[in-house]
C-alpha cells in the first residue's frame, strides 16, 4: 500500500513570495490534515479535511494561507506572501475516518526555509 | 489551554534501561484516543501506540505500553529495554470524538537519547 505523497521536500523562497505543497493521500483516506512542525516543537494543525470539506481550519492564518481538496482526494496547501516565520516542516497526514481510534499517517514533509 | 502537555523537553536513558515519557491531557469528551508517535531525526513521524478512553487495560506493543490512568488524565509511554534505535523525539497525541470531527492534537514533544 503506498504512503502518503508530498512534493517538495524541501523549497527556498524569500520573503512575500508564494509557494505551493501537493499532498496525496492514502488510498480512500476520507480525513486529510495539514500540520505545520516549526524547529523543536509538536506539529500544530492547520486545516483538517473530511472528504473534500473543511472540517477546521480555525488555526489557519486565512489573510495568507490556503488549502484545498477538490475532489476529495489530493490536497495543495498555499502560503501568499509568505513570511520569515513561515518556515518550518509541512506535514500531511490522512486517516480513514474521523474516528477516535484510528491513527494518523503522515507523509515525509515538506521544509520550507523563508529567507 | 493546552490540551496535550509534554513536561520533559529532553531525557536519557541507558541502553537496555527501561524509560517512562510523561503525558497530560485535557478535554471533555467522553470518547477519545490517545496516541504515541516516534519522529527520528529523519523526519518520518511513526505510530506507535494507541490507548482508547474506555479500554479497561493498558495498551501494549512489543516494548511499548501505555501506562493509561483515567482519572489523572495521564496517558504515559513507557519504553523497556531501550535501544540506540529508540533515539528519537516522541510525540504524545489525542483524537477527539466523532463530534469533534476526529482532530487530532499534538503535544511538544519529548527528546529521548539511549546512551551505549
């Protein structure tokens, strides 16, 4: 069975320029999360899919991200303009279903360095 | 308020010693699960464990148990008979219930280092 996908791994970009990461879920993963993992710290959610809807995306910063999933199966999450503090790992993860016992599968990640 | 809290930003821990990483959680659903992920320094985040809020015993694989107790809302991770592999950072995790959609919170993190 193959992983979670995400391109790029790794993405240099200055400040207020714009930068896309792909994420591909697991097979017939209904639930898909973007979290966002800054140097030493815990992974904190983004956006959280269920199928092509947005379930919570009440930590992301809408004035310069965005993410969507428009048919329920891959994702793309955006950052315009982006900012120095920007930088960190992005981490996709997808789970069967929304349910309590099931775990999360994450891909590789994408590091982004905002210089 | 913070709804997972890891309270040791770094262990360490002789090889071939057993290890415990502490881990509180808050929420008021009654139907939740809590898990354990390894992240090594390449990145990859790998799952563990998992402990369901009304399992009546604690969850164990292989080298890892979850030491589960309810009422202090503490679900800690033990690691017995440590190895140099086992160097990593871990990361203690709670899925909500259905009613809130599945989201799944992060704790900070503990460093381990397995010393030869």
């Amino acid at each position: 069975e193959a992983g979670v996908a995400q391109s790029p791994r790794y993405k240099i970009i200055e400040k207020r320029q714009s930068v896309a990461f792909w994420c591909n879920p697991i097979s017939g993963h209904a639930t898909l999360y973007w979290y966002q993992q800054i140097l030493g710290q815990g992974p904190k959610l983004l956006i959280q899919f269920q199928n092509n809807g947005v379930v919570d995306d009440s930590q992301l910063p809408k004035d310069r991200f965005s993410a969507e999933r428009l048919k329920g199966v891959d994702s793309t999450l955006k950052i315009q303009p982006a900012k120095l503090e920007d930088s960190a790992v992005y981490l996709c993860a997808s789970s069967l279903s929304p349910s309590v016992n099931g775990e999360l599968f994450f891909g590789e990640g994408s590091r982004l360095t905002v210089l | 308020a913070q709804k997972i809290t890891q309270t040791q930003p770094g262990m360490f821990v002789q090889e071939k010693e057993a290890v415990t990483l502490d881990c509180t959680y808050d929420t008021s659903d009654p139907s939740y699960g809590l898990f354990w992920y390894k992240q090594p320094s390449s990145g990859e985040m790998i799952f563990l464990i998992y402990q369901g809020s009304y399992d009546q015993q604690n969850a164990t694989e292989g080298r890892y148990s979850l030491n589960f107790q309810k009422a202090r809302k503490s679900a800690n991770l033990v690691i017995s008979a440590s190895q140099l592999g086992d160097s990593a950072m871990y990361f203690c995790a709670m899925r909500e219930s259905n009613t809130n959609a599945g989201k799944s919170t992060f704790g900070d993190g503990t460093t381990l280092t397995v010393k030869p």
